[in-house]
C-alpha cells in the first residue's frame, strides 16, 4: 500500500573572538609583546522551527485480503516532535550533529468495502553526523567544508478498521544509512548581517538519493547569540526490495543560534 501525506512539518536545523595584547618600547631595549591569547573550543546550539510542507510516498509491504495497490488519502496531524543541531569545533575542524524526530498520525479521507478505514503511526527519526572544516579564508567571504553521513529510521503502526472482514493491524520499520557531503557559504555584509547558503548532496547510489539545500540571512544580536531566517528545500529518495520512500519538504526556516 501507498501512504501520501501533504502536512505542515517542523523539522529541525543550524550553524555557525579573540582578544590581542599590545607591546609598548619603554626603552632602547624592545620589550617582546604578549603571546595572543586564543579560545581554540567553540560550541554551539541550534534549535530552530522549519514550517513546511511535507509530500510523502511510502510503500509498506501489505498483501492481506483486500489490500489496495492504488494509493490511498490520508489526513495527516503532527503528535510529536524534537529537534536539535549541535556543533563543537576545534580551531578549524568540527563535528556536527543534527538530531530530528517527528511524528505523524495519520487517517483514511475514503472509506473501503472490505474495510472501513485505516489509522497509521509513523515515527521518523532523521540524524547527520559529519566533520566540518572552515578554510583559511581572509576578508569577508567564508567557506566551511562538511563529510558525513545521514541515517533515517522510519516505523509505522498500521490498523485496518473492521468492514466486511475483521480489524486487522501490523507494524513495520525501516533504517538506512547513506554518505552525504557538502557546503557552507557566508558573506558578512557588516558586523552584524550574513548572508549565508549551505547545501549537501548524498545517497550517490541507484536506491539512493538526497538534496538538502537552505538560503537565507543571519542576525548577529552579540557575540553569542544569532538569529537565522532562511528558506529549505529537501529531497530523500530511498528503495530496498518491497519498501520505496520518496519525500520532499520545503518552506521557511527560523531560529536562533547559541554560541559559547
């Protein structure tokens, strides 16, 4: 059976000073200045809300009496959902975690013969881990490279609602792995705008594919904590046997970014 679902989505996402001495000649004798004092740590979290629409296909491996191979509409709620980024970079290089969970429950819009209706649970669990490195650039232009990998965990509680036959149900799930790489891309327009855009390409197989792709401008309100308005666009194709997943997600992003 195919699920096709268009609901709004909150999804989640993220992102990215040192003090000098000064020497003074008191005499003919030069005295050496201060060794320049530097945090080499740095951390940061992001939580933000991506308000978005959401189309799915799935198909889940269903072949009970009556089962539809036409795909079904279904009205779809969010129930849960936590999303977080974290970052730790040491001087150049970091690592990156983004850690998503959402829930959905979802109804039949059209009733069967066979059955009346069916209720659908479904879990998705979406988390990137990936080292960062920020290259040597000078000026006001900079570009931050990523390498990684993105693991999607999708479970499903399936419930056919009594009709002609008996209520039946059945769970299933689904995991996988695929490599991902990509970029950051800011220009500073004055101390305290950016412009930013950041994308990351994976799957690089014939079962698997992905576009995550994101635009938009930052705020700096001091020197640990930004605001980001943007917009994102994703894309994950994924096949293995019975099981498809085809989704695409796009809409606003807005967030705050702590640094410390």
């Amino acid at each position: 059976m195919k699920i096709h679902t268009i609901v709004p989505a909150f999804l989640l996402a993220s992102s990215l000073c040192a003090s000098a001495g000064t020497s003074t000649a008191m005499t003919p004798i030069t005295q050496a200045a201060p060794t320049e004092e530097r945090d080499d740590w740095s951390f940061e979290l992001a939580p933000y809300v991506w308000i978005a629409s959401l189309e799915a296909d799935s198909s889940l491996p269903w072949d009970g009496p009556g089962s539809d191979p036409s795909v079904q509409r279904f009205d779809t709620k969010i129930t849960g959902a936590f999303m977080i980024e974290a970052l730790a970079r040491y001087r150049a290089v970091g690592i990156l975690v983004d850690f998503n969970w959402l829930q959905l429950d979802t109804e039949t819009l059209r009733q069967g013969i066979l059955y009346s209706g069916a209720d659908l649970e479904t879990d998705y669990l979406y988390t990137t881990a990936a080292l960062t490195y920020l290259l040597p650039l000078e000026g006001d232009f900079h570009a931050e490279l990523m390498a990684g990998a993105r693991l999607w965990s999708i479970s499903a509680d399936f419930e056919l609602k009594p009709g002609l036959l008996a209520g039946r149900g059945y769970s299933s799930n689904e995991t996988w792995v695929s490599p991902l790489a990509g970029a950051k891309l800011s220009y500073d327009i004055n101390q305290d705008w950016q412009l930013f855009f950041q994308g990351t390409a994976g799957g690089f197989s014939g079962s698997s594919a992905q576009w995550d792709l994101c635009g938009g401008v930052n705020y700096q309100f001091n020197n640990w904590c930004a605001a980001t308005v943007g917009y994102r666009y994703l894309s994950e194709e994924y096949e293995n046997g019975d099981f498809n997943f085809d989704a695409t997600a796009q809409g606003a992003q807005v967030g705050l970014r702590f640094r410390f």
